[in-house]
C-alpha cells in the first residue's frame, strides 16, 4: 500500500531518530482549532501525527489513516498541505472527523445555530404534547428503553426539540455540524446532560443521584453518602444552555472557508481489514489503533448520541462486535501466529481462557 520510495534506509533512519525522541508532548496545547470539538477517548496528541507528517513527507503527498477516530491525523494533514484519505466502521467517529476537517462559512453558522437555538425553547416551551408523541413515535421500544433509563424526560424533550429544528438545516455540511454540536452535550467527561457519568472513558454508570442547583436531590438516591458524592453524583444541566456554550465555541474554532486553502480529506466508511486501496497508493500511514480486548469500548459511549440520529440500539450492539479490539471471538478464522505471541496466549489462556481467545484475536 506504501509506496516503494519511502522503503528506503534513509527514511528508516529518519523515522528511527524521530521515535527516538520525546513524543510525550506533555507541555504543549493540544485542543487547538477545531481538535476540541468533541470528546474521544484515547486521542493522541495533533502534535504527533504532525512530527510524523512533516518530518516525512512533502506538500500533496497522500496520508492515510484507516483507523480514523476523530480526524486528528486528518486535520494535521489538511494544516500541513497533505492529501488525507481517512477510514473507520464508527459512525459517529465518520462524522466528527468529517465536521472536523470540513470549512465552513461562519457567519452561516452563527445564523443557523440561532435559529436552531430559538425555535428549539419555543418548540419546548409551546409544543410539549407534540414532542411526546414525538419521543414515543421516534424511538422503537427496546431504544425508547434505553433512552428513558439514561435520559430524564424533560432532558429527553429538550434534545428532541434540538434534533427538531437541526432536522430543518437544508444543507448537509451545516447539520452534519450541528449534530455533532447536539452529541457533544451528550457525550462529555462528566456525562454531559444525560444520567450517565464518564462517559467520555467510554465506560458510563449511572449517577445515584441528580442534584439541582442548590445541591438537592431531584432523582435518585435521597441518602447516598455525601463522602461519595463527587464520583456518584451530578448537577443537572440545560440541554439547551450546554448546546449554546458547546456551539459558540465550536464556530470559533472552526476552519474558515474564508481562510481555507487546501483541500480537506476523503472520509469513509471502510473496514481497516479490507480497505479498498491499491498497493503503493499512499505516502505515509499514521494511526492510533484501538486498545486490545476492549480497554476502550467506543460503541458503549457513542450510542448514547447515535439513538438520537435514528439507530437502533439493538443494531448498534451488534455492531460494537465488528470493532478491532472488541471481546468477540465467534464467527473468526484464526491465523497461525509466530511461537513467542503463542506462548503469551497460553500464558493468558492458563487463567481465563476466554481472555486467550480476546488476545488471539
């Protein structure tokens, strides 16, 4: 897939000199332009996919990412003047990334989100009977289950009226930004709106108690431990306020089309196992591939905004199963693998040989 010029000694030695160096990055700012859109778990710092970039290849030249997250290696590529072909099976990791690298007029987006932001308090404030029947039609049962257990109803009206009135945008590239906007309320470190906390380490539980302003208890628990009240609890939050503050700071930070210069990536849907390329086709690949046996459960977080653009959580189950990295052992032809890997599977298989398996995989 690489091409044959870069399998040259020189480069091997320049790429050995650069992994030699400090990739840590620990000091540098790394939620610079439109990197801070949303959250995603495990993302490696822009500055790394940009060393690797510039360090290895020239303006034009073709970057790939077949694992492609949240576009950080795509963006780098579109800010270093290279062309970006990026890849994943996620659905909602596509359309960040996409968004992400994707110039937009911001005078545009200001007027829309204004709209979007008005007539979704009226919506919510004037219409509540149709926003009812709405939720109850919308979702199928075993997904409008899923969303009254993570959800309250007000909350769950609030962002019914928001997905309203983003429905309405008449331009693709504008929803797909305000969708990502509407997720990113969702899907925060600290659970954002809904009943959920953590979920952006992918791992949610839910709160055991919601509390309002004045620190009482409106759902939940009444008598949990106040000691455990940072890690179990959480303020309630207007899904309409959360989606103003989140969109202001998303236009700011937005590539301009006034100022956009280069060409943005190719984003699509592809598995990394088969991708669709042919061989020396590419310049450079630089990826950050999902954690073994499902350190980071990436499905288990990202349907808790996917159900609210129209999947269906059983669908979304059954997919968290494709994923590299996922515990899902049935159904897979094993290769053969080298003897020093098979004497660490066995060492694992010895204790639980389900986790053997996960490994092998």
């Amino acid at each position: 897939m690489v091409k044959n010029k870069y399998k040259s000694k020189s480069t091997y030695e320049r790429l050995v000199k650069l992994l030699q160096g400090d990739l840590g990055f620990h000091n540098q700012v790394s939620n610079y332009s439109s990197h801070n859109f949303h959250s995603f778990p495990a993302k490696f710092p822009p500055q790394l996919p940009k060393l690797f970039i510039e360090e290895l290849t020239k303006p034009d030249e073709i970057i790939l990412d077949p694992m492609v997250g949240s576009g950080t290696t795509m963006l780098e590529a579109y800010f270093a003047n290279r062309k970006g072909i990026g890849f994943d099976i996620d659905p909602l990791a596509l359309k960040i990334a996409r968004v992400k690298t994707n110039p937009l007029n911001k005078k545009e987006l200001v007027d829309y989100g204004s709209k979007i932001y008005t007539n979704a308090k009226i919506e919510f404030n004037e219409n509540r009977e149709n926003l009812l029947k709405l939720l109850d039609d919308y979702f199928e049962p075993k997904t409008k289950k899923f969303i009254d257990y993570w959800f309250l109803k007000e909350t769950q009206l609030e962002l019914m009226s928001l997905r309203n009135q983003i429905d309405n945008i008449p331009i693709i590239e504008y929803k797909n930004f305000f969708e990502v906007v509407f997720s990113s309320v969702i899907i925060t470190k600290s659970g954002g709106v809904s009943l959920a906390l953590d979920l952006g380490h992918t791992r949610p539980h839910k709160v055991k108690a919601l509390l309002d302003r004045n620190g009482s208890v409106i759902y939940g628990d009444e008598n949990f431990d106040p000691a455990k009240k940072r890690f179990h609890t959480k303020n309630i939050k207007s899904s309409f306020e959360e989606f103003r503050k989140k969109l202001n700071q998303n236009i700011k930070s937005t590539i301009s089309v006034n100022n956009s210069k280069h060409t943005p990536p190719i984003i699509d849907f592809c598995d990394s196992q088969r991708l669709l390329l042919d061989d020396e086709t590419v310049d450079l690949i630089i990826t950050s591939p999902p954690y073994a046996s499902n350190a980071i459960d990436y499905m288990r977080a990202h349907k808790f905004s996917l159900v609210w653009f129209g999947y269906i959580i059983e669908d979304l189950t059954q997919k968290r199963n494709e994923y590299i990295g996922s515990e899902a052992t049935a159904n897979y032809s094993f290769e053969d693998l080298p003897e020093y890997t098979k004497d660490k599977i066995s060492e694992v298989s010895s204790i639980d040989s389900n986790r053997g398996k996960v490994l092998k995989r």
